[in-house]
C-alpha cells in the first residue's frame, strides 16, 4: 500500500520497490484487490499486463499507514523505518490520531468497547 501511495502501480515496479518474489507479491496484490484496496486495469493485451490502481478505499487506508509508521520509529525504530514527508514543505509528518467529535486525541481517554450490532 505504502508504494501503490507513492505512485506505483506494475508489477515490475513493486517487485524491484519491494525486492519480493513474483509469487509473493501476486499473492499480495492479489490480496489487497479482492479486499477492494486496489482495482486491476489491463493496460497491454499483447503481452497481458496489468497495473493496479487504488480504489476509495484504499486512498482512505493512507492515515493508517502514517499511524503505523509513527508507532514503527517509536517502537521498533532499530530497522529501517518509512518516513513520511510533507511534498510541498519538506517536513517530516508527525500524525495523530484524533476523536472527529471532541478533537481529543485518541488513546489519551478511557474508551467502552461495543460489541457490533
């Protein structure tokens, strides 16, 4: 998802991103497109190719991945760590994660789980 973000979208592009093996990386892309997070367009009939592109859903999985991140450098920062960069002012983007309704901060607060009805 991290390089679908960043504007990949061959095969050949996330394995020579990824540094994966074909077979694993088409079990992930073939993953990620039945969950509805990216959409497979034929681009070439002749070879076949195809390019995976993001659906809504899969834009909107870009906040989790900055969350993800931002818990990766604080717990587990030993290896290598993605970094995410403000395109137009350069700076490293710290995300938190926040309650629409107050605007607090979330974890900061007790919480009540609910079971789905």
């Amino acid at each position: 998802m991290r390089d679908a973000h960043a504007g990949l979208t061959r095969f050949d592009e996330f394995r020579k991103s990824l540094g994966i093996a074909p077979t694993m990386l088409t079990t992930r892309l073939s993953g990620l497109t039945e969950e509805g997070l990216l959409e497979k367009h034929r681009y070439s009939d002749r070879p076949p190719r195809d390019e995976y592109v993001l659906t809504e859903a899969g834009r909107d999985f870009l906040p989790v991945l900055f969350a993800i991140g931002a818990w990766g450098r604080k717990h587990r920062g030993g290896g290598k760590v993605t970094r995410f960069f403000d395109a137009e002012t350069g700076t490293e983007i710290d995300p938190v994660t926040i309650d629409r309704a107050t605007g607090a901060p979330v974890g900061i607060r007790p919480i009540r789980i609910a079971a789905a009805e």
